[in-house]
C-alpha cells in the first residue's frame, strides 16, 4: 500500500526491517542507544559490534538521546547504509497526549536526520508498540500523520517505508493511511491532489 505525499512515496510493507535495501532504517532505540531487545537487538545482532560501538560513542559525545529526538550510527553489516536510532516514549496512560506529541516527534526527528543526511529513502519500525507499550492502532494514526505531515513541507527524500512487523501491526497502519488514499479514480494521486 502507497501513496505519494508531494515527491516522496510513502509506503507500507509487511516484513523484518533489518532486512530493508533503504539508505537508513530507523531503529526504535532507548535514551541510552543500549541495543538490547525487540528491533533494537535484531538491528544490533545483524549488523554486528559497529552499531552498539557507534551508539556507545555517540551517548559519550552528546549525551543520552532525549525521548522524541533521534541519533545516527552506520549500519554495519546491514543493507541500509545507516541506522537512525529514534527514541519513542514509554507509553503513558495517563498522559496520551503527551505520548502522542513525543512519538510524533520521534518520527520527526527521524526524517530529519535522514535529511540532514541527504539520504533518498528510509524506512521505519512501529516505534514505540512492542517494549514500551504504545498501543498499535493509536501509535499507526500518530506516526502516519507525522510522517505525511513532514513529507508535505522540504525534503528530499524520495521513498519512507513503513516496515511492519506481522499482520496485525500492517493492518493498523493501513487502516491510518485508508483517509489519505484517493477516494476515487486513479489509484495514484498526490497528497495534495486528494486533500482538495
Ligand atoms: N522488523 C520490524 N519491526 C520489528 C522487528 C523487526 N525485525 N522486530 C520487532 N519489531 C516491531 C515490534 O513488533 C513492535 O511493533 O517493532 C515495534 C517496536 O517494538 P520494540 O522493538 O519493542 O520497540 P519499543 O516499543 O520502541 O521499545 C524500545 O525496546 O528493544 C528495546 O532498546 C530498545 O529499550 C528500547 C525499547
């Protein structure tokens, strides 16, 4: 499923993101970078040492990642020739909004940093739904709209995949992406165009 926001596409596929032949994959990282479980430990186990040296380097040099920001190491063994380590929030029942703010953030900062790089494609997990609790139909409409929200305004990214691990984490992205798809005709119009 795909649609096109301005120049970008922006796609969703179902599968394992350390496999993707994107420019970057973004990892769903902690303030620490300390590569453990869930994407971040299959990122860091298949692209070898580099990532977690890189990480710990980078934490030396600026610090924890602040929640809602990202950081950028190589990619290793990898396909993708960087990794983006974005940090989502823990989710908080108490405080949704706050979540949501943080989480829209995170996807931010991470299209920013691939820009920054001058990187043409990247592709991104469902940050924050495993270990740190954010609810997966929730999390899909905040991290679609921040997505098409930033693709809408400069960048030169030409593709953003959203890499979606399993059925039901597909589906609730594509349920998100359903209200910005053409709603007649051709199968293939801008954002721009559908949103008139
Ligand atoms: N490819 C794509 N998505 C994956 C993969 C994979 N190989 N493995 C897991 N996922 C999905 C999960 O199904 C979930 O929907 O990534 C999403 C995010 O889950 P987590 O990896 O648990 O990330 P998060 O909830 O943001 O928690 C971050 O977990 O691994 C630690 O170091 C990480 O402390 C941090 C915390």
């Amino acid at each position: 499923m795909k649609i096109q926001v301005n120049r970008t596409v922006l796609e969703l596929v179902e599968g394992d993101i350390t496999e993707m032949e994107t420019d970057a994959i973004v990892n769903a990282a902690n303030e620490y970078l300390i590569h453990g479980g869930g994407v971040a430990g299959a990122i860091a186990c298949r692209g070898g040492p580099t990532i977690q040296q890189e990480s710990d380097e980078w934490v030396r040099r600026h610090g924890p990642v602040p929640t809602g920001s990202a950081a950028i190491t190589s990619g290793g063994r990898l396909k993708a020739r960087y990794v983006i380590h974005a940090v989502g929030p823990v989710y908080d029942r108490g405080a949704p909004e706050q979540s949501a703010q943080l989480l829209a953030s995170a996807v931010r900062a991470a299209l920013r940093m691939a820009d920054e790089h001058h990187l043409k494609s990247v592709a991104l997990p469902a940050i924050s739904t495993g270990i740190f609790g954010y609810p997966l139909e929730d999390a899909a409409q905040v991290m679609i709209k921040a997505a098409t929200e930033y693709l809408s305004g400069e960048t030169g990214l030409e593709r953003v995949v959203f890499c979606l691990y399993g059925r039901p984490a597909y589906e609730a992205f594509a349920a998100a992406l359903e209200p910005w798809m053409p709603v007649t005709g051709a199968s293939w119009r801008s954002f721009r165009d559908t949103s008139q």
